[in-house]
C-alpha cells in the first residue's frame, strides 16, 4: 500500500491519498458537514468502490479527489505532492493530463459525433492531429464503438453512450479514472458489460478506478470497497 515518509507523514508511492479531509457547507446560519476526517490511500491499478447511502458524502469525495471541488479542512496528495486547491491553472492540468471522468448522465456534447466527444479532450492538449487520430481510433475499438463513431449521442444506446463517455475518459491515458454512479442510467444487462469492460480495461492496461456508487453490482465488482456513512468512513476501511 505504498511506503511511509516519516519526514512528511504521508505515503510517497500512493497514487492519491487524503489525510483529515473535510468539507463543510453554509446554508444560512447552519453549517453542514459533508465529509468528515477522511483518511484514504489508492495505489496505482487498484478498483475500488465508495460506497454508501444518498447524502453519504460520495460525490463529495469524488469531487474532492478530482479537485474539482476545494476540502474545507485537510489535504490530498497526488503522487507524493500534496495538492494546492488555490492554483486553479494547476488543477486544470492535473485533471486535463492525470484523471479521466465518468458521469452517470453521460455528459457528452450533442451536436458532436462519437468520435469527436472522445477526440475533445485531446484538441486541449498539444497533441498532433495525427496522435489524437491513433487514439482516438485505437480506444473507441477498445470498447467496441468503432463502427459507430459517426453517430451523435442521440443515435447511441445508453450503454453505447456509456462506452462513449469511457472512451472519452480513458483517451488521455490518465493516471485515475473517477466514475460517478456509472451504470444509474443503463439497464443491468448493459451495466454488467460496462463493468465487464472497466475491469478488463484495470487488469490488462493497469487503469485505476474508483466508482462512487450504491449500486450492489458495482459494489460487487470491486476489488476493494470504502464505506461512507455521514460523510465519514466507517468499518476502518481505507
């Protein structure tokens, strides 16, 4: 689980990892706790579940973890370096080059075809046109899309949908893929193959993955599970 920097205090060879992470809302005079001292260590090619009732605090975290959101209190390090939530150009690059998303309402642009969702993220990046097309081609007939790359979403099955966003997130090679309630708006059938597709695409390439969930399909797919309850962890898990 990664070697213990004594001198730091936290585990230099973990991908990412929290210490008293904690996130608090304001609504009006009363504040809400959302997490609360969460300490979490992922090490790279892990695929694990957070898991836990609504309100539990799972997209809080996962938002966290994808420094889309800032904690109130606590810090996340990514590999070793702790992360700075007040340097808004460097979260962007962490999360443009180092992390691939997930979303359960899919999030594509519906004017674009297939291919191009999946190619979007690339045009960010300084990649020539001729790399964006090797990629591109190479990870839409990893998840079996190729014959349907000029189709628009709306043209597409939910879980042909699915396969796009996954496309879409793993086109930049990231470091971490963070899935949010991934199969809440796919059929189960679809949703067994989503999963099947996710952790062959974690053993033999090595993704790592961590799904928030309260799917018990998706539960059982992972290979480590992290409970939630009141935005806390509970059964010791992390």
């Amino acid at each position: 689980m990664g070697v213990r920097d004594s001198r730091e205090g936290h585990i230099v060879n973990s991908l990412i990892q929290t210490q008293e992470l904690q996130k608090q809302y304001t609504l009006g005079k009363v504040t809400v706790p959302a997490l609360r001292h969460i300490n979490l260590n992922m090490d790279r090619g892990e695929f694990v579940s957070i898991c836990g009732p609504s309100g539990s605090g799972k997209t809080t975290l996962l938002n966290m973890l994808g420094f889309i959101d800032s904690p109130t209190s606590g810090k996340v390090y990514f590999n070793g370096a702790e992360v700075k939530y007040n340097g808004l150009s460097h979260l962007h690059r962490l999360r443009l080059e180092k992390l691939g998303f997930i979303f359960q309402n899919f999030n594509l642009i519906p004017v674009l075809t297939a291919y191009e969702n999946v190619e979007y993220p690339l045009l960010l990046t300084k990649k020539s046109s001729g790399e964006r097309k090797q990629r591109v081609e190479k990870i839409l007939r990893e998840v079996k899309l190729w014959d349907w790359r000029k189709h628009k979403p709306n043209e597409l099955s939910g879980g042909q949908r699915q396969r796009v966003a996954i496309a879409r997130a793993l086109v930049n090679s990231p470091e971490l893929v963070l899935a949010d309630e991934p199969t809440a708006n796919i059929d189960s059938a679809t949703a067994g193959e989503i999963l099947d597709l996710m952790r062959t695409l974690n053993e033999e390439e090595k993704v790592t993955f961590l799904f928030s969930t309260h799917d018990p399909t998706v539960v059982a797919y992972a290979k480590r599970i992290v409970r939630l309850h009141d935005g806390a962890i509970v059964n010791g898990q992390n």
